[in-house]
C-alpha cells in the first residue's frame, strides 16, 4: 500500500493548507509509526525537504521531541497529531492521508481466501 495525502492542517488552528504551499520550505518531518519511511516518501514525493525524525511506533511524545530551536515548520501524521495537540505550537501541521492498497491487493485477497475455503 501507499498513503496519499494533499493538505496539512494546523495543530493550533486547525486551518488547512495545501502540502505544496510548503515547498521550497525548510521542514521538520517526524513520525512515531510502524513505516515512518512511507510517510516521508509522501512527503518527499510532493517536492518537499524535510529533516526527518523517527520515533518508535505507538511512542508518546513530549514537548521536547517536536519542537525545535529553528522554529521551522513540523509536520507529522494525524495519529501522531493527536498526541502532541496538548503542547503543539502554531509551527506544527499534520498531514491527513489515506492508506491505497496495491491494484493487485484485491485479486491476491480473494486468491488467498479461496483456497482457504
């Protein structure tokens, strides 16, 4: 599967913004997810650059994990959003994504199953 995702949305505001707006824009990028890498490539594929920070999944962030002494913008994922929405400033955006499963993975699901049957 890949995510796909078009927008970032503020932690403090919650105003939206297009992913592209953010290019030509130094950022942080962190992620405390099973494949922090598949969130980067999304990241990267929309012409960003970020510095990126990987954390353990399910990891429980501190103040002191987002931010950062250049005050650059931060983006991270929405489930990770969630848990740094108590201490986040107005520099720290999440991005909203879906996971797209492979154009294969349907077909190989009901192969699987079949023979299971």
């Amino acid at each position: 599967m890949k995510l796909v995702g078009e927008r970032v949305v503020n932690l403090v505001t919650g105003e939206p913004k297009s992913l592209q707006e953010f290019i030509g824009i130094d950022c942080h990028a962190l992620a405390g997810i099973g494949n922090p890498e598949r969130f980067y490539k999304l990241i990267e594929a929309a012409g960003l650059t970020c510095t990126t920070h990987s954390f353990p999944d399910h990891y429980q962030f501190q103040r002191h994990d987002i931010e950062f002494a250049d005050n650059k913008p931060v983006l991270m994922t929405e489930k990770d959003a969630v848990k740094c929405t108590a201490f986040a400033g107005k520099q720290h955006w999440y991005v909203p994504v879906q996971a797209v499963p492979d154009p294969d993975f349907s077909e190989q699901l009901l192969n699987l199953l079949k023979r299971k049957a």
